[in-house]
C-alpha cells in the first residue's frame, strides 16, 4: 500500500438524515394535496410525524449519549406513520402508487436507522471494552 487514505462513504448518519430530508420535502408537498377533509387529520398528522423523525435524526446525529433512544424512538414514529399510511390508502386519500412509493421510503430509512443503530451499539462496546 502506499499509505494513502482510502476515502469512505458519508457516516451511516449523514446518508439517513439526508435521505429523510429529501423523503420529507417530497412528502409535505404530496400531502398538501390530499382531499381536504383529510388534510386536517391524516394528512397533518403525518406531516408532524415526518418532522418528528427528522428533528430526532439531527438530536441523534448531534447528541451522541442520547443516539440510542432518539434512534429507537425514531423507529417507533417510522412504524407509527405505517399504520397512519395503510388507513391513508384505505380511505383512498393517496393513489396506489403514491402509497407504494411512501411505504417504500419509510421501510428504506427503518432499515438505514437499524444499520445506524447497530453501528453505534459496536462503536460503544468498543470503547468500554477499551
């Protein structure tokens, strides 16, 4: 080798907390045109729900000795909106298509926080055991 840094990718938290940025702006527009008399109940609910989690990813990127519970409480609001969605799509407020991309989005970032997750419980065995 020849002593040079192999450059990494972005840290498990940048790519999730950039990936719900871009999820949420996406996501407050759709649901602003949902049929009015859902834009006050399910709609809002879930736009709130949405800023939730990304409020808690910018706590968990920033506050190390809370990462942990704002993650799992991050994961809790992803499965909270699941069900939210699943009634959204029951009452047919969003299209087939519109529902499909959603759940798809919220399973990709579950599945993000848990390699976040992960990494951080091995960073802070690690260290103890250090």
């Amino acid at each position: 080798m020849t002593g040079k840094k192999v450059p990494r990718g972005p840290s498990p938290d940048l790519v999730v907390l950039r990936q719900w940025e871009a999820f949420a702006a996406s996501f407050l527009r759709q649901a602003n045109r949902w049929p009015k008399i859902h834009r006050f109940t399910l709609s809002q609910r879930l736009q709130n729900l949405t800023l939730d989690v990304l409020e808690k990813l910018v706590q968990a990127r920033y506050e190390p000795s809370q990462r942990s519970q704002n993650l799992a409480e991050c994961n809790m609001i992803l499965e909270r909106m699941r069900f939210l969605m699943r009634v959204a799509h029951q009452l047919n407020v969003c299209s087939g298509r519109g529902f499909e991309n959603i759940l798809r989005s919220l399973d990709e970032t579950g599945r993000m926080l848990h390699g976040w997750r992960v990494s951080h419980e091995r960073k802070e065995v690690s260290h103890r055991q250090a």
